[in-house]
C-alpha cells in the first residue's frame, strides 16, 4: 500500500503545482476531477464509496487513518456542552480528514464527520502518510499548502460571521455548496444546519430564505435549496456589490 500512497500522493502533488492561480483554488474540485490525476498504477481498492448519511469517524476515536475526500460533502458535527449537536455543512473535496490530527501527533479524531452527500474518499494508515510526508519534501509541501488552504478557508468564515449581515452569511454559504458542482445544484443539508454553521436563529434562516425564494435568488424543489446557474451568477453580483 505504502507504494501505491506514494504514487497517488507524488500524482496529487504534480496536479496541484500544474494549477495557475492562488493554491486555494487547486484544492477546489469539480465532480469527477479526481479521475484527471489518479494514477493507473493505483489499485481502485484504495477507494471507499460511502452513502449520504454514514459517518467516516466520529469524535474521539482513536486516529489511525487519513481521510482524503475525493468527491462528494460532508459535515463537520461537534458537540455542546448542552448536548446539543452543533453542525457545519461546508467540506468538499479536496479534503484530507485526520492529518492535522496526525502531526500535531493528537491521538483521536477532533470531531465527528459525516457524508452529507454519498462520497468517494481514499483512506490511508495516519503513520503511513506521516512517513512519506517525512521523507519528501515536495509532499511534505504539498502538506503545508493544504493546510494553508484548510487555514484561510477557516479565518475567512470567521471574518464573514464578525463583519457581515446574516443575509450576507446565507447566501455566501450557499454560494459554496456550488462549488465544483453542476446546474442546478440542490443544496444536500437541512436548514437546521445551516443555521448552526452561520450560529443563526433558525426562524431568521427562513425568514431570509423566503424572501430569497420571492426575489429570486434562490429556487424551493420539494422543499429543498436549488441554485440555477442564472441564480448564482445575480447572487455573486448581489454579494460582489454590498
């Protein structure tokens, strides 16, 4: 296995470093993007197929694999104190679950992770991945980029919740579930969800999805978010002029 890692991982960062713009965007993928770098001397065997609603890991079990999400979404579930779950909807390939984990040498998974949407990943010994890390230093780069990307993502939803409206956070939100994916797009988690990722009043998200739906912006089919490709082209002019 540690050969074919190793060829998957060299394929993966030939892509990455092949792609123009700033390194966040490579990590972005459109559906079946994956195909375009998976090496053929790769076994398919290396790849899990799992259904929306399954659970890759969940919170504090003992880390021994990386997760490497290829296609599909999945949600981040957390815990509060109150015991209550507190949900966020908003991980797409490319994603590689468990290796902060891994070298900052934490022994259990931070969080529990769930397929909002059936989804194909590649999972591999956390020890394994470490070792090749160690012993490249183009994947041990690769590694930094991704986690850089992994970082911005998060310290741009941070300053999204500080400086922003909530009909801003929406739609933005939204816009992301767009990502890589074709038109219309049907966005594959509840509302409920959605106002926990945003820290909303639920009554608020449908308060502003209505009035998306009546303008608009947004499309109700059979009681679930859809974005057209018009409908996401005016979103990002409505968001690119507030």
């Amino acid at each position: 296995m540690r050969q074919e890692l190793l060829l998957f991982f060299q394929s993966l960062e030939r892509y990455v470093q092949d792609y123009s713009g700033p390194v966040g965007g490579a990590f972005h993928f459109r559906r079946n993007e994956w195909r375009r770098f998976w090496p053929e001397e790769v076994s398919p065997r290396l790849l899990r197929r799992e259904q929306a609603g399954s659970y890759l890991f969940r919170f504090d079990q003992p880390l021994d694999s990386v997760y490497i999400l290829l296609e599909g979404g999945c949600c981040v579930e957390k815990y509060k104190p109150s015991g209550g779950v507190f949900t966020d909807s908003s991980r797409y390939p490319l994603q590689m679950f468990g290796l902060l984990e891994g070298i900052a040498g934490v022994p259990a998974y931070t969080a529990t992770m769930r397929c909002a949407e059936d989804c194909v990943c590649l999972k591999a010994p956390v020890e394994t991945c470490l070792h090749l890390l160690r012993s490249n230093p183009d994947l041990m780069w690769l590694a930094l980029q991704f986690l850089s990307s992994f970082s911005m993502e998060y310290m741009d939803a941070s300053d999204l919740l500080i400086l922003h409206d909530p009909e801003f956070l929406i739609l933005s939100r939204l816009c992301r579930c767009c990502l890589g994916k074709s038109f219309p797009v049907t966005v594959p988690y509840k509302k409920e969800d959605l106002a926990n990722g945003l820290n909303l009043n639920l009554r608020t998200v449908y308060r502003y999805l209505a009035r998306f739906y009546e303008s608009g912006l947004l499309s109700s089919v059979r009681g679930k978010i859809t974005i057209t490709q018009q409908q996401y082209q005016a979103i990002e002019a409505y968001l690119s002029a507030k």
